[in-house]
C-alpha cells in the first residue's frame, strides 16, 4: 500500500510538472541581469518561489490522496452492497431450489398414491370382470334349468 502511495505521489508531481511546463510564464525563474540587485534578495525570492511550488505540489497531493480515499470508500461500500446483493440471491436460489424439491418430492408421492389407486381399480375391475363371468355362468345354467323345467311342464302336462 504504502509503494502504491509513493507511486501515485510520484505519478502527481510528474504531472505537475509536465502541467506546469505548460505554464512556463508561471514557473520560470528570473534571474537579474544586473550586478546592481541584492543577491540576498534574489535568493529569498527563490526560496518562497520554491516553498511556494512545494506548497502546491503537497496540496495538489492532498487532494490526489482525498479523492483516492473516497474512491476506495466509495468502491468498498459498493463492494459491500454488491456482496449483500450476491448473498440474497443465493439465499432466495437456495429456497427456490428447496421449494422445487419439495414439490417433486409431493409430486412424486402423489404419482405414486395414483399409481396405486389405479391398481386397485384394476385388481376391482378384475375381479368384477370374474363375478360377472360367474353370473353369467349361473344364469346360463339357470336358463338352461327354466328351459327343461318348461320343457318338462309342456311334456308333462300338455
């Protein structure tokens, strides 16, 4: 962390001044021509010159650091937010998920109570079909019996 901050400080005063060779008229020292100006006088002006550049470059890099700190505060609440957001859809999956399994696992049983069901229609309907066989056997037998007993009753009493 501390590299990447040395890195943009040193990424910052490259631009400062690659920006203030743009503003040469700003930044230019001005050395006398003339043997008559205080030497003294001229290097105190150099000095605040330089302190004052210095004043700016600290601000500029106060700035530059302000923004990078609320970028990443910034950055990491939406990281959070991103992060909450991924949980509850994961959360609302999961009981998606778990409310599809249970209706299949309904489903199923459901199926197989059918299932069953129409089994035992089958076995009923089976055993319905015998009975029917079975009186209709006796039926046909008591044809028959009503037939001879009539036959009977005509050869007999006519």
């Amino acid at each position: 962390m501390a590299y990447r901050n040395n890195q943009q400080l040193r990424e910052d005063i490259w631009d400062y001044r690659n920006r203030s060779s743009i503003r040469e008229s700003e930044n230019v020292l001005r050395f006398p021509r003339s043997d008559e100006e205080d030497y003294g006088e001229t290097a105190l002006d150099l000095v605040n010159q330089a302190a004052e550049l210095f004043d700016s470059m600290e601000s500029h890099a106060r700035e530059t650091e302000a923004n990078a700190q609320s970028l990443c505060k910034s950055l990491a609440e939406k990281l959070l937010l991103a992060e909450r957001q991924k949980e509850a859809a994961e959360r609302a999956q999961l009981e998606t998920i778990t409310e599809l399994n249970r209706r299949l696992q309904e489903a199923t049983r459901a199926l197989k109570h059918a299932e069953k069901r129409v089994e035992s229609a089958e076995d009923y309907a089976t055993a319905a079909e015998f009975r029917a066989q079975a009186a209709e056997n006796q039926l046909f037998k008591a044809n028959r019996e009503l037939a001879a007993v009539e036959e009977a009753i005509r050869t007999r009493l006519l």
